[in-house]
C-alpha cells in the first residue's frame, strides 16, 4: 500500500521537526512548508493526502487570520486540512471549521491523539469523501430498491433518464442524494461524464472561477487558464450539491446560465455555451426559503421543472440489510479484511434502530464495527447503539426555542460520547454547526 503523504505547513522549524519525526513513525510521507505561499505552490506539484496547518504566521500572533484566509482559498477538490493553533480557542476552531477544516488540535499536542486523528482523516478520504472517482465506483451499490418508496422513486428515474430536464433531490441529510444522481446519470446513457461539487464549500470568492473557470492573470492566484465545473462536464451530468445553501449573489449567477445557457471563464470575454444536464440536491425547507425571501423564486423554478423525494432511511427498512451487507463488503475490502457475517441480534439491532444519520450514518457504524469487532460475526453490541428508549418516551415540556436547541445539542453529545461527528449525525447537521452551537451556547467538549 502506497504512504500517504502529509504536509506540515508551519513557520516555526522545531514544530515542523516534530511532527515530521511523529508521522514518519507511523509510516506516513511527510512534507514541509514554512509559509503559506510555499504551501501554495507545493498543493500544485505535489500528491498530497492531507495538510496540518498552522493557524498563525508573521502577520499578528493570535487571530489565526493567515490560516483562515488559505484555507478560504482551498478549492473542495484539494486535500482535507488539519488546523493546529498554540492559542487553542472554540472560537477559532469554530472559524477553522467554518472555513473547511476537518478537525483542529492544540499546541503542544498529545501525541497519541494526533496519529487518531490523522488516521480518521485519511480513512474517510479513502471512503470516497473527498476522492470523486472512487466515489462513483461504488455509488450505484450505495443504492437499493427493495422498499416500495424507493421501487416508485426508479420508475420515476426511469421515466426522465432520456430528457435533458433538471432536477431537483431532496431528502434529508445522509439519505444518498449523490449516489441517486450518479445513477440518474449513468441510465440517462449521456457519453460525458459526471462531474459533482458541494456549492456550499465553495467560498464566495471562488464561486465564478469554480464553476465557469478562468483566465491565466485574472486574480492573483490564477497562475494559469482553468476550466471550471460546467465545462468539466461538457455533455454529461453536473450534479451541483446543497444547492439550498447559496447567498443571493451566487444565485444570480447561477440563474443566469441555466436561463442561457452562457457564461464567461473569470477575466475573459469570450462567452462559451454550456452543455450539460444540471442536477441539484439540498435538505433545505424552500418553502420557507422562498417565504422569507432568501431564496430566488425564478431559480428555484429553473432548478424543480422535476423534483424527486429521497426517504429517509427510517422508512426504508426493506433496504437497511443489503446497505449493511454493501457496506460491510466494501469496508472489509478497503481495510484488506475478511468479510463478516451478521447475527441475528445484529440484524434486528441494525432494523429496529431509527438511523437520524441515514445511509451515511449505517456506512459509518458498519465500518466502525467491522474495524472494531474481534469475532468473525458481528453483535448487536459491535454497532456502539446507545440505548435512546428512556429519552424517546420521556415528554418534552415547552420551552423556548433557543432552550430545545442547547438541549438537544447537550442530549446528541451525550449519546455521542462527546463526538462531534457522531453528534453531527444524530442531529442532522454538519460538524462546522457542532462548533458553531457549543460556542453560541458556552459548551464545553471534554
């Protein structure tokens, strides 16, 4: 197996030192960089799997804007980033994670929980989070049919593969929006490929030169031409993801070309003719979206000629066990590890348990028990259920609505052992909004 390769962004040398000797005792490639402009151009020649960065350089010492503004700049094609700061605060870790950063840890660190770290990281890359083609090789097997939801949702497909209407996904967090694009895509039997991006990591600056491309000049950081996503997809499919999420600006933008077809790269003239199939998803509530005026009613319109419902896992439980069984097959592969069988404890557990999280939420617990479990069957026991009985009985008086959030986010770090990821998954949100409420409501996470 190839090591992967870490790159160490830091101005101080001792730090950098100490890390290279830490990683490379665990086998990994390490690279350094002492600022981030070397950074930069490193992220260009460079295979790197993952970035420990430094929040703090020559600028100031503390506000952490320097880290805050490379990491704004990363595009969502680029490696995962791991914020380090000597002046650990929630809220910095709050703007690291606001920013893209998938974890942050404190300086001095704890050498042990470093290597955790790194290692979580590179598995979930290596699950397909961030790599697009080993995505695709197994989307189509992230999705099955057996319940009569989802049998009706493929006669549906089925009926639209041919055209070129857009559509639009929604369905809950975790529920396998991508997966069911991807597969939309390949029936529809288009001859380009398919090409996805989750808007909502995009920064605002980027929007334009992500999507339409641009000019060699055309901004500082534009060393060359590039294509964006809608050439990428030149008479295929471009699946553009939380769609729901977008400022009114990038939607005027984006109206434009699906009213046109026509858009420009970033600092050129030429207009180019788009040719591709348009796909969105979102979790978002448009009704209310479009009540308060934060959505545009004309791009919502461009964007729904076609809307499809993806249920949620919790109503799907014909399709829970072959997912599992899916699941356990290409984490056992991935981890070079033999396949297991499950019990039948473990199969009622995995049917009667309520999956908040959805299909993305069964792939983390089965790989978690399939890397965990020390016997060749698995137990109910080897998912980590908590038991929620006690809490889903108990009636929930009125209070405030600002009273249910801080206690829901205390009950879901709780059940999650403090986990963010975990808790991120039960309630339905990203880890960025983890953050963002233990630092609205002063929660510290032991």
């Amino acid at each position: 197996m190839t090591a992967k390769t870490i790159l160490v962004v830091d101005d101080k040398a001792d730090v950098r030192l100490s890390l290279r000797f830490l990683l490379s005792n665990h086998k990994y490639e390490v690279l350094e960089s002492c600022s981030l402009e070397e950074a930069r151009k490193m992220l260009t020649t460079e295979n790197v799997d993952l970035i420990l960065l430094d929040m703090n350089y020559q600028l100031d010492t503390t506000s952490g804007e320097e880290g805050l503004s490379f990491l704004k700049s990363l595009t969502p094609n680029q490696p995962s980033v791991i914020a380090m700061t000597a002046w650990s605060s929630v809220s910095l870790a709050v703007k690291a994670m606001q920013q893209g950063a998938c974890d942050f840890f404190a300086k001095p660190w704890d050498n042990n929980a470093v290597v955790e770290m790194v290692q979580k990281q590179l598995a979930l890359s290596e699950l397909g989070n961030r790599k697009q083609d080993s995505e695709q090789s197994v989307l189509n097997d992230d999705v099955q049919w057996h319940c009569e939801s989802m049998q009706t949702l493929q006669r549906q497909i089925a009926r639209i593969a041919k055209t070129d209407a857009s559509v639009l996904l929604r369905g809950e967090n975790g529920t396998g929006k991508t997966s069911i694009a991807y597969y939309l895509h390949q029936v529809s039997g288009v001859s380009g490929p398919f090409v996805s991006v989750n808007v909502a990591a995009i920064p605002e600056t980027l929007f334009e030169s992500e999507l339409f491309g641009h000019k060699k000049g055309a901004f500082t950081d534009a060393k060359e031409h590039r294509e964006g996503r809608f050439e990428a997809a030149e008479n295929g499919t471009l699946f553009l993801d939380e769609v729901g999420s977008l400022g009114f600006e990038q939607q005027a933008k984006l109206l434009r070309v699906l009213e046109s077809n026509e858009f420009e790269r970033v600092g050129e003239n030429q207009t180019r003719i788009a040719n591709c199939r348009i796909i969105c998803a979102s979790n978002a509530d448009f009704d209310a979206l479009l009540d308060q005026g934060k959505f545009r009613t004309d791009l919502y319109f461009r964007i729904n000629p076609i809307e499809l419902i993806i249920p949620p896992l919790r109503e799907r439980k014909e399709d829970i066990l072959p997912l599992a069984g899916h699941f356990a097959q290409l984490h056992c592969k991935k981890y070079q590890m033999p396949i297991p069988v499950f019990s039948e404890s473990a199969r009622q557990a995995l049917k009667d348990y309520h999956w908040p999280g959805n299909v993305r939420e069964l792939s983390h617990f089965i790989a978690r028990a399939v890397l965990m479990s020390e016997q060749e069957k698995l137990e109910a026991s080897d998912f980590g259920f908590k038991n929620t009985s006690t809490q889903d009985k108990a009636p929930m008086s009125l209070m405030t609505l600002e009273d249910a959030e801080r206690k829901l986010l205390k009950m879901a770090m709780a059940q999650s052992d403090n986990n963010v990821e975990e808790a991120a998954l039960l309630l339905g949100i990203s880890k960025s909004a983890i953050y963002r409420r233990l630092d609205k409501f002063d929660i510290k996470v032991k």
